[in-house]
C-alpha cells in the first residue's frame, strides 16, 4: 500500500510542478531540429518514469539496445500492463510519442505533455476519428519523429498475447520507416497480479531487429503485422 500511496503522490506532484517546464516545452523553436527537439522534451518524461519505476522497486532488464536505428521508427511492443509506457519511457534513450486511448486526452497537464511529446489519441469506437488519427500519426513520423504502437488494444495484463490489428502498420508503410518490435513481460508483475498495489518486479526489454521489408518493396499490411508480432513472440518465448 505505501508504494502505491508514493507512486500517486509523486505521479500527481510531479505533473503540477513541471507546468513551468511544459511551458517552456511548448515554446521551443520550431527551427531547432526535430532529432535535437525530441531528445530535449523526452529527458523530462524520461526522469519521471525512471523515478516511478524507482518507486516500484522494479529491476528493468534491457537487451538489444544496438538495434534501435537513428532516424524515425515505427516501435511495436506487446501490451502488458499499465507500467508499460513508464518502463519504456525511463529504458529507452530513443525519444518517441505513441499512440493512446482517446480517454487520456481528458487529462489535465498529462495530455499536454502528450501532445508535446507528439503522441497521438486513437478512438478505436469511432473509425472516421481513427482513420485521421492514423493519418495523423503517418505525418507524425514524416516529420521525423517516433512513434510507439501497442497493437493489440488492450493490455494482456500478463496473459497470453493478443491478436495484432492491422491498422496502425500503415504507419511504417506510409510512413516509409522501419519497425522496431520490442517484447516485454514482467509489467503485470508490478500492478495488475497485485489486486491493484503496487510491487516489485523483475522486467525485461527485448528489442529485436528492424523489419524493413515495406522499405524495400510492396507488402501486405497484415503480412507485415505477422512478422512483427511472430518476431515479439520468438523474443517472449527465449
């Protein structure tokens, strides 16, 4: 219980006192190049995600950091738990957005960091939105900036792993940048198996080779999405 009571204290506590600091986010100038802004808005959320997950008593095992490639990438990851963007953000020096539930972009101060971060909403109810949102998320990494897509929709909270849905591989498609699938377990460990608390646990980041097929000629979006969820469970399954 008090792991809990100091994860919400600080997770609320640190979103109001970065107000100044989302400010100043907000008001970078857009000449500066996106790489070089990127890397400056993500050392925040970074910071605060590795102070989480200091909290939880967690120990993050990453493998395969060499093969996250410079430039924009389409990173795809399994959805394991409600600490899974926290693990990800605080594991991984390559700044990136990803793609949420539409629910967040009600939350006051989280949201805007979002956006700052270039994360994009997705309401998967209402497909006309989610076709923009996608569109939306194609122009995201375009401009060169990264992206996270967990494409099962929902988390497994450590159960077997869901069906992929294809939509979001348009990205890397249209998008014309390589696919980066990362295999992570151990997240439901922290929260979900807890009835709700919040726990130690030992975590682990595979990140697996770029798929660049789509890169070099014509694929089929649901082939494509195959081959990145059969490279995440190869890695799930080492």
């Amino acid at each position: 219980m008090l792991r809990l009571i100091a994860f919400f204290s600080y997770f609320v506590g640190f979103l109001i006192c970065s107000v100044p600091t989302l400010s100043k986010m907000k008001k970078l100038d857009p000449r500066i190049p996106v790489a070089v802004r990127d890397a400056t808005i993500h050392k925040i959320p970074q910071r605060w995600s590795s102070t989480i997950m200091k909290i939880t008593g967690s120990t993050i095992i990453v493998e395969g950091e060499e093969n996250l490639p410079e430039g924009p990438a389409l990173i795809v990851c399994n959805h394991v738990g409600d600490f899974d963007i926290p693990v990800l953000l605080s594991s991984i020096k390559k700044p990136f957005g990803f793609i949420s539930k539409i629910e967040v972009s009600k939350v006051p101060i989280l949201s805007d960091w979002m956006a700052v971060m270039n994360c994009v909403f997705l309401d998967r109810a209402d497909r006309r939105q989610a076709i923009k949102t996608i569109k939306l998320a194609i122009e995201k990494v375009k401009m060169g900036h990264s992206l996270i897509l967990f494409p099962e929709g929902t988390r497994s909270k450590g159960g077997p792993m869901g069906e992929f849905k294809t939509g979001g591989f348009r990205i890397a498609v249209d998008g014309q940048v390589p696919i980066v699938p990362i295999a992570i377990s151990g997240t439901a460990d922290v929260f979900e198996k807890n009835n709700r608390l919040v726990r130690p646990a030992t975590i682990k980041l595979k990140i697996a080779k770029p798929i660049e097929s789509h890169l070099l000629g014509q694929v089929q979006v649901k082939d494509l999405a195959e081959d990145t969820k059969q490279s995440i469970l190869e890695n799930l399954n080492k």
